[in-house]
C-alpha cells in the first residue's frame, strides 16, 4: 500500500499561508490552495458574538443593502454652499477626510486651506490665513460632518457653489463642490491667483448657471447616468468621460436656453464638455446620498463612509452611526507622470472613496477596461481579479450597477467588515496621486488599499453593540 503512494503523483492541498502553494507552483507541483483564515481575526470573544448574532446581522445587512439599491439621486440644483449646509460659516473650511488638526495636516491640504481662507476674502496672504488658523478664528471640519463630500483635499467654504442631491427614496439631501478640471486646482492644494479666479468665476457665473440648467431639466437622475455609464467603460472615479458626456447631453441644450452674454454659455458649456472628470463629483453627492440613510441601522455591518485626508484613513459603519474608525492613510501604487515618482507622491487622500463604498471605483475595476493600464492595474484579468477579490469582502451584488465583462453581474455592493477582517482582504481604490507639496498638484494615477485596522477597530465596536 505505502509502495503504491509513494509511485503516485503528488497533489498537495495547501491550508492557510499562500507562500507555500506559490513555492510548490513553481517546482511545478500540482498544488490546491485553500484560503482559510479564524473568523474575527483570530477574537474569540467577538468570533463567538458574530456567530451568535448572525441571523440578526444579516437580516440587518439586508435592509442596508436594499436602501443602496433602491435609492435615487436625483441632482435637483446647484447652490452657494452657506445656503444649503447648516452651521457653515463664511469662517469654516471643510475639507476631506476624518477630523485633523491644523498640525498633523500635509502639505496638500494645508496649501488648499490656505487658499480656501484667501477665496473668501478672509486674509490677504499665506502668512496671515496661517495666523488666522493657529489663532483659532479659522474653524476647520470635515465635510461629512456637514452632509458634503469633496474629492482630494475637498474644500468646501461659505461661498463656493455645490451640487445638491437629494435621494427621492429616502428624502436625505448630500453635496459636493464642483470639479476645478486638471491643472493647477485647490483640490490637489494649489492655492495661486489663477486658481481663485477660477474659483470666483465658479461662484459668479458657472455655478448659477448650472442651477439655473437644471431647474430647466426638472433636475436630473444620476443613477440612470452612472448605470449607462458603467456599461459604457466607466468605473466612475478615474474615469467618467461617458458619464461626464451623458451629463453634457442633459444640461447643456438647458444652458443654451439662459438668458446670459453668449460668450459667457460658450465658456460655460466648454468648461463641461472639456473636463473628462465633471461628472466624478456628481457621482459623489449620489454616493453620499444613497449611504447616508444606512446611518444607525442597527446590527449592521456594512460600511457607509471611507475617506482620507492625507495623513489618515477613516470608515463609519451603519451600526456604529456617526463614530470614526481611523488608521494612517496608505501610499497609492501606478503610474506616475513624467518627471515624478514615489518619493514625491503624497499619501492617499479625499471623500471620493465613498464611489468604492457603492460599489464602483477600485471595486467595479472589471467594468472598465480602459482605466486599468492608466492606474496601472495590469491586464483586464487582472481588473476582473480586482472585482472578484472584492466580491469576497461584500456582502451583496448591486441590481442596477451591472457588469458587462461579466456577463452583466452587478457590482460587488456593501463592504462587510466582518469579511474584511475574516478574510484580511481590503477595500481596494481607484486614485490621484497628489505631490506631497503643495502646488504641484496631481503627479499620477493608481490605486491604494485602505489599511486594515480601520476595519479591526470598527469591528470590536460593532460587537460591542450587538450586547447593548
């Protein structure tokens, strides 16, 4: 019997580290490997409680899951931003990611700020905006604590326009600031006078506009504009130019309506129609708007905000509501523009994440093909490897996001931190990359995972709620 064994061909099944089924593979030896990890990452503690209340969990996730899914964000106008968020004040700057201070912030962010304190009339240089700040009179926040998102460094201030979407399903309304384009722009922490120019020009004249287009429009479903868009090769956070000439289509026979200098629409409508990423913070606001009412379902362990602010990561759960669970933000890894590279790159940063929270972006990587060399993800096997392996930390499938290079699945929807940390695969993210000094502006494009002990802290938390 042994004599028989030892003639036959060896198949090894490998259990746990794949660093061994890898070394097999190479010496050409027929090996399975079987990803196995301890539930809970090894907590026994909250192992057992997970275990316990999973029939109460999942029915929780059912419910998060279905108000992705059945909301509608519908873009209903544009507004001065002190309008329409409460508490903001023309001496309040709210930027990306979870709380920091002055101190701890890089470079980008600083440098935005500074220009942000300067748009609004409120200092006369950098020196004096930073006066300002230390003293106190500068009041800083993130935007998520001000219904808002923003992408990169995320300025939003008294008198900046912003989308306003409201999620007809539930009722809630969320914001974003308007795309500056490429360049030099306040979101990659340049902060020179072509950009508060540019900027005034937003206040007095595109963002009224747009307001004035969409009430034309009888506001506009962005929902409908994102799923055409992904079956067009969008993935919605590098790239939208389908989604961002679908909107053109929408909005601007509206703009060539208005009773404004026929130079002015033209500059208008060649502002839209030039920028491949308008459309990237409308996707946002509709983000921010379908995730916003899973806030304080209870026993929920599906995510509803990432973001960073360049020296931190942060994530929220629907269980755990408004608490912040926060970790260092990691460096993006792809392909860097000429004449930079790592060492010049800022860590990663902005609200934008809240597209991979819906289930596009670095998670819908199948669904564009296109996007995956420009953030240097390889080959589209390797897009669709992104997908799948993402799949494993979601807990649903969206019904309206649909993949066409997979035989028209929906996208993976509803990061589960109870899979994130089970299986010790993170969210990955499709990204700018930011030059860690500001006034550069943007250097590249890649992708960042998030880190890990943002998903560990919040799941202790989450089980301390499931005894409460």
């Amino acid at each position: 019997m042994s004599n028989n064994l030892l003639n036959q061909k060896l198949n090894v099944v490998n259990v746990g580290l794949e660093l061994f089924s890898q070394t097999l593979g190479k010496q050409d030896v027929p090996t399975t490997h079987v990803s196995w990890r301890p539930p809970a990452g090894g907590n026994k503690t909250i192992a057992k409680l997970l275990d316990k209340y999973e029939e109460r969990i999942n029915a929780a996730n059912e419910i998060v899951i279905k108000m992705y899914n059945d909301a509608q964000p519908i873009l209903t106008g544009v507004k001065p931003a002190h309008t329409v968020l409460k508490g903001l004040t023309r001496e309040t700057i709210l930027h990306a990611g979870p709380p920091i201070q002055w101190e701890d912030m890089c470079g980008p962010m600083q440098g935005a700020i500074l220009g942000a304190v300067q748009f609004e009339g409120l200092a006369e240089n950098d020196e004096k905006a930073v006066h300002l700040i230390k003293s106190g009179q500068i009041k800083l926040a993130p935007n998520h604590h001000h219904g808002s998102v923003g992408p990169m460094t995320g300025m939003i201030t008294y008198h900046m326009p912003v989308f306003e979407v409201k999620n007809e399903t539930f009722g809630n309304v969320a914001y974003c600031s308007i795309n500056e384009g490429l360049g030099k722009v306040m979101r990659f922490g340049a902060n020179d006078p072509e950009v508060i120019e540019r900027l005034i020009w937003f206040r007095d004249s595109l963002g009224p506009a747009l307001d004035q287009a969409v009430t034309l429009c009888g506001g506009i479903n962005l929902k409908v504009i994102m799923a055409q868009a992904v079956a067009m090769g969008d993935e919605m956070h590098q790239r939208n130019i389908a989604a961002s000439s679908l909107f053109a289509r929408k909005i601007c026979p509206q703009i060539a309506r208005l009773a404004m200098d026929n130079d002015e629409k033209a500059k208008v409508t060649k502002f839209i129609c030039d920028n491949d990423q308008f459309f990237l913070n409308l996707a946002m606001a509709a983000g921010k708007s379908m995730t916003d009412p899973a806030k304080g379902v209870k026993d929920s362990s599906i995510v509803t905000v990432m973001c960073r602010n360049g020296t931190e990561f942060g994530v929220k759960v629907a269980a755990t509501g408004e608490e912040w669970f926060t970790a260092p933000a990691n460096m993006p890894e792809g392909l860097y523009f000429p004449g930079f590279g790592p060492d010049d790159a800022n860590p990663d940063m902005g609200d934008s994440a809240i597209i991979e929270v819906i289930g596009l972006g670095g998670i819908a990587m199948a669904a564009s093909p296109a996007v995956v060399r420009f953030v240097g993800a390889g080959s589209q096997e390797d897009a669709v490897r992104y997908t799948k392996e993402m799949g494993e930390i979601s807990y649903a499938k969206s019904t309206q996001f649909l993949l066409a290079t997979m035989n028209f699945e929906g996208v993976p929807l509803g990061i589960d931190i109870r899979k994130v940390v089970e299986n010790s695969i993170v969210p990955v993210i499709n990204t700018g990359m930011a030059h860690r000094k500001p006034g550069i502006g943007q250097i590249g494009a890649g992708v960042v995972k998030a880190p890990y002990g943002c998903f560990e802290k919040a799941l202790v938390a989450f089980a301390q709620t499931l005894t409460d």
